[in-house]
C-alpha cells in the first residue's frame, strides 16, 4: 500500500468501499426526506443540514482512521472497532436525552452530538448559529489533525517483519 503511486491514505480509506451499499444510502437519504415532509423545514434548513451531514461524515471517517492509525504502534487493533460501535451506539439518540456531564462529554470529547443532533436540528430550524459554525470547523480540525497524525505513523513504519 505504502509504495502503490496513490496517496497511501486514500489508498486505505477506500479500498473496501463497496458501491453496491450505496442502496443504503439512498434508504438512509429517503428515511430523511420522509421525517422532513412532516417537519416545517425550510430551504435553508435543509441546505443547513446537508452541510452538517457532510460535516458529520468527515467527524465520522476521522475518529474511525485515528483508530485504526494505531494499528502502526498495536498489534491488536480489534478491540478498537468495539470501541468505535459502543461510542456511536450513544448516537441513535439525541444528545439531549443524556445527563449534562454525559452530554458535555458526547459533544466536546467525542463529537457525537455533531454527528447526529446538530444536523437534524438544522433540518427542523432549532439550531443555534454557534452549533452550525462549530461543525463544520470541528470536521476541518479533525480532518487536518487525522492527516497528520496518519503522517506520523506512516513516517515511524519500519517495515512488518521487524
């Protein structure tokens, strides 16, 4: 992977993406489009959320490669999977319905309530401007820090048989 002339890092995001799960996708988008005809939503609510959906797909693909960048320090990296499912087991619900010490923790430790509140309150119009700024700049930060700690694991790899 490491010596293929494609960015190493692409290379590994995308080598299991499977096109015939974009079925999912559409089920998912027509779930969303469904729950928005019986919501007051407007054109900027729904341009809002499609912004803050992609924001939460990018928080979503950076947590799951910081786990698995550790792979180039364990050897056992199972575990972390588990640990990624259990984490966003916590996102079938909105933030709100946690206690505010697990609410603080679900939004500015692991950005949980970014990934599934915030999006969904753009799309019914009760998000605050803060949220909808944070978002978005909380996936840039995650992003470019991802970028560079895969950076830095890369540049320790010795080679897998030593």
């Amino acid at each position: 992977t490491l010596l293929k002339p494609l960015d190493a890092q692409f290379g590994v995001s995308t080598r299991h993406l499977n096109v015939l799960r974009a079925g999912d996708l559409l089920i998912g988008l027509g779930l969303i489009a469904y729950a928005a005809s019986h919501l007051t939503v407007t054109l900027g609510g729904l341009a809002g959320a499609a912004v803050l959906y992609l924001s939460a797909v990018v928080i979503v693909y950076c947590i799951w490669l910081a786990l698995s960048t550790t792979a180039f320090w364990f050897v056992k990296t199972q575990n972390a999977s588990e640990l990624f499912n259990g984490v966003f087991g916590a996102a079938r619900f909105p933030v709100t319905a946690f206690p505010v010490p697990i609410r603080a923790l679900l939004t500015f430790v692991v950005p949980v309530a970014l990934i599934t509140t915030v999006p969904a309150q753009a799309l019914t119009g009760t998000l605050t401007p803060a949220l909808a700024l944070a978002s978005p700049l909380v996936a840039g930060a995650a992003f470019v820090l991802t970028r560079l700690f895969w950076l830095k694991a890369v540049a320790s790899y010795t080679s897998a048989s030593s």
